[in-house]
C-alpha cells in the first residue's frame, strides 16, 4: 500500500530539520529555462495539546504525521505541506475559538486534530459548517464519526467505544460478575465505561458501583479506599496520559493490584509504560494496537520512530502517522489539487491503510473498522495476547452522510 518499507528512515536532523530543506533541494536541481510559478503549500493544521496531562499524546500525533510527510520528501502528492499548531491545551471551553483560527485566520487546508472528544464536538461544528478537510487523530467522541458524521470530516483513531466494548466480554468469559468501573467525567471516560458495562453485563455481570473523577484532576485516594472496601472482582478504568501514569502508580500504591486486577482500554497502559516502572506489570488492557505486533508496517514504523525521535512508539504516534497516510492518498489522487474535495474525499473513503496497527479500512462513518487486541504489560511493553474483537465497527448511531 504504502511505499515507505523501501525508503530508509530520515536521521533524527533531517527529520528536525522539517519539509522545507527537501522542497529547496527539488527545486533547485530542475533545469527549467524560465522559472515556473511554484504552486503554493498545502497547509496543514494541528489543534493538539501541547500542554497538560495529554500533551505527550500530542507531541506523538505531530511528529509521527511529521514523519511520514518527510518519509516523502516533505510533499504529498507532489504539494510541499507546511504546518501550523495550535495548543488545545485539551480545553473545550477554547475549542471553537482554536478552530476558528484555525480556519479563518490560518485559512488551513486540512485540520488534524483534536485528542479530547469535548474539543472534537467544538471543532467538528466549526469545520463541518466551512467544509475544511478534517482528521481526527484520536479523539473518541461517537458524535464525531455519529450524529456530526460529514463528508469532510475522517477519524483514522477509534470511537471510545470501540476498544472498551470487547473488554467486558473478556472478563465476563473468565467467568467475573461483580466490577467496579473508574474515569474522568467526560465523553470519552462515558463512552468507554459505556462500552464495557454494555458488553460485560450481556454476559451476565453486573456493575457494584461506576465511580467518577472530574477532568484532569487526579486525586484518587478516597475513591481508591472505596475500591478496597467495596471488594469487586476487576476494576476497568479509562484514563490517559499523566492521569493514566498516576492512576496506575497510586493503584499499585494502595495495593490494590494484589487484592483486585485491574482492566482498562488501553490508553491506561500506552505511551506511559516508562513513568509507570513495576506498577503497571501484568495490567491487561483492550486496544486496537499492540507494541510487538509483528507486522512489517510495525517493525518499519518503530524504527523509523524511534530514530526520528528517540522515543518509543505508541498508540498516538500510529494515529498520527495514519492520519498522514491518509491525507497522502487524498492528495495523492487529487494530484496535489487540494481544492478537489470530491476527488481526495472518495479516495479517502475507499483507502486501505497499511498501518503499523494492522491493514483497515474506514466504515461508511469514516471511522476505522478494525481488530481489537488483548494486550498485557510485560516489562515495556503492551504485549499483544490475542485478537479481542475481529474487524469490530462502531455502530456509528445517528449518522447521515449528506
Ligand atoms: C478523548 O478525549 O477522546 C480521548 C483522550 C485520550 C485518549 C483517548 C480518548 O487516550
């Protein structure tokens, strides 16, 4: 699908070095008599945190977009992209504003973004109602790829109910009935509690009690304490980033992990394994990535992130770098005419996107419809246990392509 296994990884300089270097080079070596008029950049936007407890989830989604645009000589479909970011800060109260910007002011092409669903529900109003082309690189509001569902707008992460939902079978099939669930009270903590009480109670469990934290606080402690007194079977949790890294270390804290195994889906465990040490050995987690998948696209994108970066790749940094593959074969198609909407829209609608997570393809929502994993924590790693869920689509409830 993708041509980037035969390229070699750019070193970690040339990679900082951004898509302008690559573009000068290019033109510089044509042997045109007259100069052509150079067409001008598609530009890209990023509303991403870069500050807060999701901003490495951020920094992964930039550089791993920013990688696969240098993987291509800084250009897809023969246009010379630039980029612009804006700090969401993961705040939806600046959400339209930040898109607004955005699109108005920066007068973007294409926005990538957001990583939290209350930011995405702002921005997919502002973008729908201009048309610009959107992809979400991780955010999980349903409403985005349901009821807000629009020919424009592409999601290349999940709906939070997607990798949460198999997780309750999982348990109920190891014959569990009583659990606990834990999250932030937010769309996506809701959602994915939702998904996994949906699918656990199906199959005969049933909820002790759903306990609630605001977003991004992180004060666990007394919640902890009713954990251990309510004595369930599991405990499923959504949290990420930083409050992922701390809910985890105060669980293991509390010695709760000895007494009740704790279940997530798995941003509880990704791109947080380094902070976390020994506390999150052994957790179990559904997501629809796994770092040891061992596929080409995932040996070759490790490396190439890693090198790039000097970091380890994670679920953010896949998204990220789909997100661009897909742009790729929009732009690609439209022959670098970004103005042919139609044109990049139906070659996007009908890619297949050799990820580093596993080949998918977009559901008529424009959401992936693809495998989730069991995975377990092994050292520093979020070692795949076996498929979860095959080919899982959310049910993209409410939404009328116009
Ligand atoms: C979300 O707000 O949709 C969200 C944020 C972080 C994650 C997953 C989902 O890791």
């Amino acid at each position: 699908m993708t041509d980037v296994k035969s390229k070699p990884a750019p070193s970690r300089r040339a990679f900082l070095k951004t898509a302008t270097g690559a573009a000068t080079l290019a033109a510089t070596t044509l042997h045109a008599p007259y100069i052509l008029a150079q067409p001008s950049k598609v530009k890209v936007g990023f509303l991403l945190p870069y500050t807060g407890t999701y901003a490495r989830l951020g920094t992964a989604i930039t550089d791993a977009f920013k990688l696969h645009v240098s993987e291509h000589g800084g250009r897809l479909g023969g246009r010379e992209i630039e980029f612009v970011q804006v700090d969401s800060e993961a705040n939806p109260a600046k959400a339209t504003d930040n898109t607004n910007r955005l699109v108005n002011l920066e007068k973007v092409d294409v926005v990538v973004g957001p990583v939290h669903s209350g930011v995405a529900v702002a921005m997919v109003r502002v973008t729908r109602e201009s048309g610009t082309l959107t992809i979400d690189p991780n955010a999980g509001a349903g409403v985005v790829t349901g009821a807000l569902c629009a020919p424009n707008v592409f999601r290349t992460s999940f709906t939070n109910w997607q990798p949460a939902f198999p997780m309750g079978k999982v348990l109920a099939d190891r014959g569990m009935k009583r659990a606990v669930t834990m999250t932030w009270k937010y769309a996506a903590g809701q959602e994915a509690i939702g998904g996994f009480v949906e699918n656990f109670t199906a199959h005969g469990g049933s909820i002790v009690k759903e306990l609630w934290v605001p977003f991004p606080k992180v004060e666990f402690q007394s919640l902890l304490t009713e954990i251990a007194s309510l004595k369930p079977e599991a405990v499923f949790v959504f949290f990420a980033g930083g409050g992922a890294v701390k809910f985890v270390k105060d669980y293991a804290a509390a010695g709760l992990h000895k007494s009740v195994p704790l279940f997530g889906s798995g941003f509880l465990t990704d791109g947080t394994l380094k902070a976390q040490g020994d506390s999150a050995q052994g957790i179990e987690t559904t997501l629809h990535y796994g770092d040891n998948l061992n596929l080409p696209a995932n040996l070759d994108f490790r490396a190439k992130y890693h090198q790039a970066t000097g970091r380890e790749a994670d679920v953010y940094a896949v998204q990220g770098y789909d997100a661009a593959q897909l742009l790729r074969v929009g732009l690609e198609a439209a022959r670098g005419d970004v103005k042919a909407k139609k044109t990049m829209i139906e070659a996007m609608e009908s890619a297949e996107i050799d990820s580093p997570r596993g080949s998918f393809k977009l559901s008529k929502a424009h959401n992936p419809v693809q495998d989730i994993y069991l995975r377990k924590v092994v050292g520093m790693e979020n070692r795949v246990q076996g498929v979860a869920h095959k080919a899982l689509a959310d049910p993209a409830t409410g939404c009328k392509m116009a």
